[in-house]
C-alpha cells in the first residue's frame, strides 16, 4: 500500500479500537488517537483486568441506597478508571489495521 492510502485509512479509523499489524510481526490493539505525515498515536490500554476493575453492572454501583457515593471517583461503581499510554508507530511500518469490537 502506498503512504497516502495508509494515511487515508487511518484517518477514517480515527477515534476507534483497531488492531495494528506491524511488518516486524508487532500486533498492537488500541484507540487511534492522532495521525499525522508519519505516525500513528495509539492510545493502548495498560496493566490487566483485575477484580477491581471489572464492571458490575449493578444499579447504583451495587449500593442500597440510590447514588450512594456518586460524585466521587471510584467509589460506589466498584472499578477503577482505566489507564491508557500513547504508542507512537511509523506509517511506513505498518501492514495492516484491522477494527476491533469495544465492550
């Protein structure tokens, strides 16, 4: 594919959870956050799902009592927030880019 194609594509991605196939073999999954002449900016999720950070689907995170510890962070929804670092890859590397489904 030439640059101008790959850029394109991943223009139209932008904001979505893809897959990144590298040509050195290195799959990458994450949010496109930018692309600029060169780069792509991924935004890939860090550390592993713990209990703690696994969502109940519980109504008022799980409390009795309605938006028990609402406004504070972390408390009442029984996870945590989760974190993201930026991964920067060259255009020129990259082999394909796939959409991922989000849950």
């Amino acid at each position: 594919m030439k640059h101008p194609e790959i850029h394109e594509i991943c223009k139209k991605h932008m904001y979505r959870y893809v897959s990144v196939t590298m040509t050195n073999g290195a799959v990458y999954d994450g949010i496109v956050e930018n692309v600029d002449d060169d780069n792509l900016y991924l935004a890939v999720p860090i550390g592993g799902m713990d209990h703690e950070q696994m969502r109940a689907f519980l109504p008022y995170g799980g409390y009795p009592f309605p938006f028990y510890g609402y406004p504070y962070p972390g408390y009442g929804y029984g996870f945590g927030r989760r974190r993201f670092a930026r991964q920067v890859l060259p255009l020129a590397g990259l082999l394909a880019l796939s959409l991922l489904p989000y849950y």
